[in-house]
C-alpha cells in the first residue's frame, strides 16, 4: 500500500541550503555557550564578593548592639549636681538653680491668655486676606 501524500509536507532543506542550516547550528551553540560562561563568571564574581563580605570583621559587636537597643531608664536623664562631666561628654550651658526668678520665667514662657482662640483665629484671617489680595 502507498502512502499517501500529506499536502503539508515540510522539508527543510527544500527551503534553505544545507550549508546555511549548519552555520545557524553553530551560532545557535555557542550563543548557548557563552550565555552558560556569562552566568558562571557572574556567579563566580558574586560568589568572590560575598567572601568578602563574611570575612570582614561586623561592624557593631553584640555589645554595641545591646546598648543600643536597651530602653533607657529613669536615671539616664539625671544631670549631675557639680559640673564635674564624670564621662557623660556633656557641658551645662548655664549654672543650674533650684528655683527661677519671674523674669527668667518671663524669657522662656508665654502666657496661656496670650495663645488664645481668638488670637489664633485673628491671625489666620489675615493670612488668608493677604493670599486673597494678590487673587487678580
């Protein structure tokens, strides 16, 4: 029995030169082969880099690292009575007292009935007066 044709019939060589066919093999192949050196170089470089990285000393010690996360307690605020510094590295700005004078008080602080609501209220009308005015 005879075999019949198909009408789909796809030969190759029918199209392109044999030769051409072998030059695209051997592109194709060392495509392949230099993709496959390009990832073992980068995983050899990448490799050689994290070496490097776990034989360098840490950069904090476990000691550093506990003081810097313990909480702080209630008797790291305490400044010292004398102006010995006792190795806390800081130096007072000016002589500590045990009670304020009105007029230091009236330096630093300003009276509640000075902040009020309608001073408040007084002040952001002006500023939005002034941005309106320059409104063409």
């Amino acid at each position: 029995m005879k075999k019949p044709k198909s009408k789909f019939s796809f030969i190759l060589t029918e199209y392109i030169d044999p030769h051409i066919i072998k030059l695209y093999i051997i592109i194709l192949i060392s495509i392949l082969l230099t993709a496959i050196m390009v990832i073992i170089g980068v995983n050899i470089y990448r490799y050689g880099i994290l070496q490097e990285e776990l034989n360098k000393p840490p950069l904090y010690s476990e000691q550093d690292i506990s003081s810097i996360l313990k909480s702080p307690g209630l008797t790291d605020f305490i400044i010292p009575e004398s102006l010995d510094l006792g190795g806390r590295g800081f130096v007072l700005y000016r002589e500590p007292v045990k009670a304020w004078t009105d007029e230091m008080v009236k330096h630093y602080i300003i009276p509640p009935d000075e902040l009020g609501i309608d001073k408040i209220s007084e002040e952001s009308r002006l500023i939005m007066e002034r941005k309106l005015d320059d409104i063409p």
